[in-house]
C-alpha cells in the first residue's frame, strides 16, 4: 500500500527556487566555465561532486549566468530527506524552469535544471524521488546535479550509456594563477611562489583559500600548518583567523549569526540585538566573507552562511561561551517557530530545550501536516528525549503522522498509549491532550461513519470554543472542510470559504492557496461548474506548482472536461493529476480513477492500460472516508465490457449494486453500462435513484437514460419529455457527455426529438452535428462545419433560422447544403437528414 497522509500543500520558500547572486570577489574562471558547458551540451545529466567549500554553488551560478538555455535552479535543504518535501521542491523547480522556457520562445536550446545540495536527499525514499527525476527522458532537460557525495540514484547506469558527465574536486581546485585572481579581488596581491605556497597549503580549495588570505593583512604572509592537517582542521583555524582580523563588534555579530544557517536583516537584528544587523552583513559580503547573498522580489535579501563557516562558526562560539551558544539557539526557535516549525524545533533541541521544542510541536503540528509534512513531523517527535517523547499530546501527533504515512497499525498503537497516559494529566494539559485528540480523529478516521461523526465532533467543538489559538482555528477549519470534501459532502464549500479567510488572516498563504483549491473541487462536484472556474482563477498562480496534494487544480480541470463532454481534455487533467503522485489522501488516486473512466469514454485502449497500471498502487479498502474498492469496481465492469467479457462486467456491476457506499458520479456510469449491455430495468432502477438531489451533471445521465428506457417499453411521450428536460439542464451548463455515448438507441432518440422540435434546437443540433455517429458518409468525411449544418438539418429550424444560428449568411448556407447533398448521394433536405439518422444509428 502506498503512504497515506494529509495533502494540503507544502509551504516552500521561493529562495530554493532562486540562482544565488555571486560574491562579491567572485573571479572569472572561463576554463571551467567552458568545460562545464561542453559536458553539458554532451550529456543529459552531469555532476559536479566535491566536497564541501569547494565552490561548487558559486561556479554553478557564475556558469549559469552566462548559459544561453532557458534555466532553473533548486537548492534542496534539510527538509528534503523527507520524500513528500522533495517532491513538493522539484515540482516547484520544474513549473518555475516551464515560465523560463515559455519566457525564451520557440527554438531554444533544451532546458537546464541546477539542483545544488543534492546530498540533503539523504534517505533511500528520497534517492527513489532522484531516482526517477534522471531517469526522465521525456522531460526534454538536462540536469546539473551539485552534490558532496555521489548518490545512489542510477548514476552508474547514465554512466555506462553515455549519459552522464562529471566534475570532481581536481576540476574545482583554483590553480595558483587563479589563487593570485583570488587575492586580487580581495586587494591582496601574491607573487608566483606566494601564490604556489597557498594553493600546495590548500589544494586549491577555495573556502580555504578565500578564508587564508582575509585572515592575514596586506604584506602579512599566508598562514601556514603542519603537514597532515586534515581540510576541516584547517577551516576550523581560518575562522579563527577571520575573526581576529574583524573589529570585535563584527566578529562577535559573526559568531552568534552563525547560529542560523540563513538569516535576514531582520532575523539577524532579533537573534543578535544589532540594530545595525542588514548594514553588518552587507559589511561582511564586502568584506569576502563565505555568505551568500540571495535575492528575492519585492522582499529582503536572504543571506546563508557557507557550510564550513556555519560550522566552524558554531563550533568557535560553543568553546567560547557554551551559555551563550545554548541562549542563541533557543532565541532562534523563538524567531522561527512559525515561519519554519522544523528548525525552529532543531534549534530547541540544539538548546537542551526540549520542553520548548515540544511545545513548538504540540502549537505547530496542524499546519506543518496540512502542509504534507507528516514525516517531518514525526522525525522532530521521535528526536524528543524522556518523558515528553511519551507525553500524551506527542504520542497522538506521532500517530496521526504515522498513519498518514501508511503505518495504520503503528498508529493504532501509539493512540492507544496516548489515551492510557492521558488519564493522568493535570486539568490544563488534559485540555490541550483533547483538542489534539479531537482534530487527529479526522486523520484516524478511515470508515465513512467514522469520518463523518468526527467530523460533526470537530464543527461543534469550533462552534463552542472561539477561544482558541487564530492559526490553529484557521488550519482546523481548513482540516474539516478537507474531510467534509472526502466524505463528498457539499457541505465541505463554507468551511474552505472560511478557512481561506482565515489562514489569510493569519498569514497562513499557502494554506489559504489551498483552501481556495480545494474549495473550487468542492464547487465542481455539487455541479458549480462556473463557480469552480471562477475560483480557481483565484487561486494565486504560485500556488499551482505546490503538487503534494497531487495537483487538484488539474483534477478538477478534468471533472469539469469529462462531464462536459471533452475527453480530450478530460484525459489530459487526469493524467497530469494521476502522474504527480502523492498519497492517497492526494488528487492522484481518483485522478487515476477518472482516467480509466475517460479511456473508457474515449474507447482508448492505450489510455486504459495506462490508468490500470496507476490503479494497481490503489488500494481496494475505504482510506479517509473515501471506498476505493466500490471505486474500482465500477473500473473492472467498463473494462470487462471493454473487451467483451460480458460475465465478468455483469459480476462486477452487481457487486457495486449491493455495496451500501452510494457514489451518483459511479452510480450513473454503471447504470449507463447495465443498459449497454442489455439490463434495462437494472439500468432505469439505477437511474431513478439519481433523478432528485444529485449535481446537475448526474441528472442529466439520469435524465437521459431514463428517457432511453422508457422510449425503449414505447412510453414515446415520456419519454421526450425527459430528455426535453435533460437538454434544458445541460443546454444551461454546457454538458454533453449523456449525449456523446455511442449508441445507436441514443443517437435515434436525439434525431425524433430534432423532429419533434424543442426549446434548445441550437444545442440539440450541435448534439447531432458532434455525435460519435455523425462522422463519415461512406468513404467521404464531412467537414467540421457540414457535420453542424447537418445537425441542424434534423431539427426544425427553417433555413432562415439556420443561417442566423449559425452566424452564416445564406449564400454561405447554400454552398454548405451543396456539399452535404453532393457528399451524401441526396438532393434534399428530409433525404439527409433521414440519412443522418442512418449514419447516427449505424
């Protein structure tokens, strides 16, 4: 079974998105600039592999600046071990490479994806991510993967093909001509055996280098050591260096900013009490230091620390004052608890504060899971030591997060443990234990009934308690109105109404971005077409490349295709949402339900095998109120009738029939196909059933079908009036797949109704011009535009009435009816369009 766990939408910082600027004495190395462009221009994926220091980010942008493709970059972060945060990262990289593509037009050269800090992919699930990210062909890029150590992610493989080129430490090492550039940029000037001397000391390694030739003054000889001192030994007394050559304030500035790995101008002056922060580390840009300077728009620049600086940095002030280096981890998680839960926790922990890293658990779990980070989550809970990794509140967060990521019997555990250790807490922790335990139950929940009644214990519990915390309210809100759209209740629309306000309120964007989504899948399933396009054209753009709730804004592109009558449209939304992946919590597994269901519209035996591999990882059990195995069902009876195992497809439909799950969209296909296959009192049974208080799109299937089966028991009267019914619903709404199956039943009814006459003529004729029938007369295609006159030809329009319908003038019209009489072997009017019905019927 794949993992389960809650989708909202990660919160991704746009920065790991952006190339970082250059230093400031950054030197121009056009030897390596042009190799690396060779391998590039060779090879679809290359590495750049050195270990830390070696200046492998600043020459991969340095190179990029001059690289003439269209170029993306992402820098991955601790987070991105964790498999959901990395899939939400490169999915974010590959929809900001997409606007540089489109930015530099047609005929460009094939795109190119940086992806610096690849070793912070460090679990297996994380390699499996890379894994398949290189081995993706199709994608048309080539990749640029920067990384300390090589990964296992089927490099070996690229190798042996021709695929894959490397840059290793001895390509990165300065030589010493450019140990003397290196100086210069920082107003030093070496002679040829000076420079021979630091480059022998350092091996070229440019952090080192860099940070030899700002610890010693001008006229100053370069440092030296005792041969066998190891690179890190050798960073370790270059800081120092560094520091003793910096007025003390800056020095001291530098020391205690190392305690974040990044900062900005304002986090610095909070974290250290420099009002003077954003001028200090402009200073130490100026000045060389290793900090890297990042800009983003409309926003303040964010700064990070060179690894080896951060280290050696944190290392320096631990020695030097422990008490201080504890304080300014535990300011820092203060600063960072809500703008980054994870290293705010970290920080804690780093602090020996363990009980505030719980509290920043037990306040910041809701909107950390909501954003796809379960096991992230759970990581900083199992990192907790005694007695807070058994508290009560704990063990229930680890169980919510554990059964999000498949683990259900683990998690069965745990919030068993947590209720025993529960009975014994004090009065204002028991109530804090109750309201996680409240709003966990909606992730516990698997079985509709269940669901459903911690969904009603969550809207009251919210309705009693208007006290609570704004950030928890507004990501509790936004967790019910997700479970309320599981269960497919439309109920679910005022609470993600509420819940985008809210999180905007709160500062919560990226939730409120994923409210407004959810809200528009919401709308589109209670048959508001209109209101769902209107929201998602609401929803910010930057949200659209979030893809851990595996893409909703595409799956609902394909709900609204498919019930319109466009499958391929339909098969296009559905297999961008099936193909994001995600858990099955996500958009991904119904995405591969309605795939199959839009193959089958389509008649695509391609599409078919395609949507059943994507079913074979769903499984058939009920997860979060959703009934996968009734789902499938209804899969396997299409298929079956598909490829002509009638048996199996009768089998299959009446195993859903007795399920007590009731869902109108399954219900109204298979009721469809009961009638294909010859059971019409099965097939209007099941149709009946959905005549009142289902979506507009399920009573126009209803409508229709019903229609047919009472035209087929000659009920001829009842019947049109139905389907009169039915086109005025679907006329409204523009809804045309009751109408685009292929039956020859279907197609007949269509053209007695033209006959007939009724109060949508325009779209019952567009109906006819469009249906899967009306294609070919004998060995000559019809024109697009002939299909439409012919449509109109079997209602009762006059020719007048035609042509202005059809925005034509009536010489235009004529030559049309021409060609139609020419094409069709007729001479009139009432000879073609009973033609029509032929070619329709047949």
């Amino acid at each position: 079974m794949p993992p389960v766990r809650s989708a909202m939408g990660a919160r991704i910082p746009g920065h790991v998105f952006t190339r970082p600027a250059l230093p400031a004495h950054a030197i121009d190395r056009p030897a390596l600039w042009g190799r690396l462009t060779a391998l590039v221009d060779a090879h679809r994926v290359t590495t750049v592999r050195a270990p830390a220091g070696f200046g492998k980010t600043t020459a991969l942008s340095a190179w990029a600046d001059g690289c003439s493709r269209p170029l993306g970059w992402l820098s991955l972060t601790r987070a991105d071990q964790h498999p959901e945060h990395l899939r939400n990262t490169l999915e974010g990289a590959l929809k900001h490479l997409a606007r540089s593509v489109d930015a530099a037009g047609p005929g460009t050269d094939s795109p190119v994806l940086v992806i610096d800090d690849l070793q912070c992919a460090s679990t297996a699930e994380a390699r499996e991510l890379l894994h398949d990210l290189v081995g993706r062909r199709d994608l048309g890029l080539r990749l640029v993967l920067s990384t300390r150590a090589e990964p296992d992610i089927g490099l070996a493989r690229l190798l042996a093909s021709g695929e894959l080129a490397r840059l290793g430490p001895d390509d990165l090492a300065l030589t010493a001509r450019e140990v003397q550039q290196a100086a210069l940029s920082l107003g030093r000037d070496l002679d040829d055996s000076e420079a021979d001397r630091l480059r022998a000391l350092t091996g070229g390694w440019p952090v080192a280098v860099r940070l030899a030739l700002i610890s010693t003054g001008s006229g100053t000889p370069v440092p030296g050591l005792n041969t066998g001192d190891t690179f890190p030994q050798l960073a370790d007394y270059l800081v120092e260096n560094v520091l003793g050559q910096l007025p003390d304030q800056l020095g001291d500035f530098v020391l205690q900013g190392c305690t974040c790995d990044w900062l900005t101008g304002q986090l610095a002056a909070d974290l250290t009490d420099s009002p003077r922060a954003s001028e200090q580390l402009e200073e130490l840009v100026s000045r060389g230091l290793p900090l890297e300077r990042v800009f983003r728009p409309d926003r303040d620049p964010i700064y990070r620390w060179h690894p080896v600086m951060a280290q050696a940095g944190r290392a320096l002030l631990v020695r030097r004052d422990p008490a201080l280096a504890r304080s300014l981890h535990r300011r820092a998680a203060a600063l960072l608890r809500v703008v980054d839960p994870y290293e705010a926790a970290a920080h804690a922990l780093a602090a020996r504060e363990p009980a505030f890293a719980a509290g920043l658990i037990t306040s910041q779990w809701l909107a950390s899971v909501l954003r796809g980070d379960s096991e992230l989550v759970d990581a900083l809970c199992q990192g907790l030591p005694a007695p807070w990794h058994d508290d009560p509140q704990i063990l229930t967060i680890r169980a919510l997060c554990v059964h999000n990521l498949g683990d259900v019997h683990t998690a069965a555990r745990l919030a068993h443990r947590a209720r025993l250790s529960a009975a014994d807490l004090p009065p204002d922790r028991l109530r804090a234990y109750t309201v996680t335990d409240r709003l966990a139950r909606l992730f516990l929940a698997d079985a509709e009934d269940q669901l459903d009644a911690a969904c009603a214990d969550v809207e009251r519990f919210l309705d009693e308690h208007i006290e609570l915390d704004g950030a928890l309210h507004a990501g509790a809100v936004l967790l019910l109105g997700w479970s309320r759209l599981r269960l497919r209740q439309v109920g679910a629309a005022p609470l993600l109404t509420e819940a985008t306000t809210r999180c905007r309120a709160e500062g919560l964007d990226d939730l409120a971005d994923r409210a407004q989504v959810n809200l528009a899948l919401i709308l589109a399933y209670g048959g508001n077409f209109a209101g769902a396009r209107r929201a998602l054209g609401q929803a910010p753009e930057q949200a659209a490349w979030r893809r851990e709730d595996g893409a909703v804004e595409a799956f609902v592109r394909g709900w609204l295709a498919f019930w319109s009558g466009d499958n391929a449209r339909a098969l296009e939304s559905f297999r961008h949402a099936a193909l994001a992946g995600g858990a099955i919590t996500s958009a991904a597994p119904p995405a591969a339900v309605w795939l199959a269901h839009t193959a089958l519209a389509a008649r695509d035996p391609g599409a078919i095998a395609e949507a059943e591999r994507l079913l074979a990882e769903v499984p058939n059990t009920t997860v979060h109120g959703l009934p996968w195995g009734v789902y499938k069902l209804g899969i396997r009876a299409g298929i079956a009738a598909f490829r002509g195992d009638r048996t199996d497809a009768l089998a299959a439909l009446d195993e859903m029939a007795a399920a007590s799950n009731f869902i109108p969209s399954v219900r109204i296909l298979s009721a469809e196909l009961n009638w294909t296959l010859g059971r019409v009192q099965e097939a209007e049974a099941q149709a009946r059933l959905l005549l009142a208080g289902s979506p507009v799109y399920i009573r126009v299937g209803a409508l229709t079908l019903t229609a047919l089966c009472r035209h087929e028991d000659g009920a001829t009267d009842a019947a049109h009036v139905m389907l009169e019914e039915a086109l005025g619903l679907a006329a409204a709404s523009d809804l045309r797949r009751a109408f685009r199956r292929p039956d020859p039943a279907l197609a007949e009814l269509l053209i007695e109704h033209a006959a007939r006459g009724s109060a949508h003529e325009a779209f019952l004729a567009s109906l006819i011009a469009d249906h899967p029938g009306n294609l070919a007369a004998g060995d000559t295609v019809l024109s697009a535009r002939e299909r439409e006159v012919l449509g109109y030809l079997a209602t009762t329009l006059t020719a007048a009435e035609i042509h202005q319908a059809l925005f034509i003038s009536q010489n235009t019209l004529k030559t049309h009816l021409k060609s139609i009489y020419r094409k069709l072997g007729v001479d009139n009017r009432r000879d073609a369009a009973r033609l029509a019905h032929g070619l329709l019927a047949s």
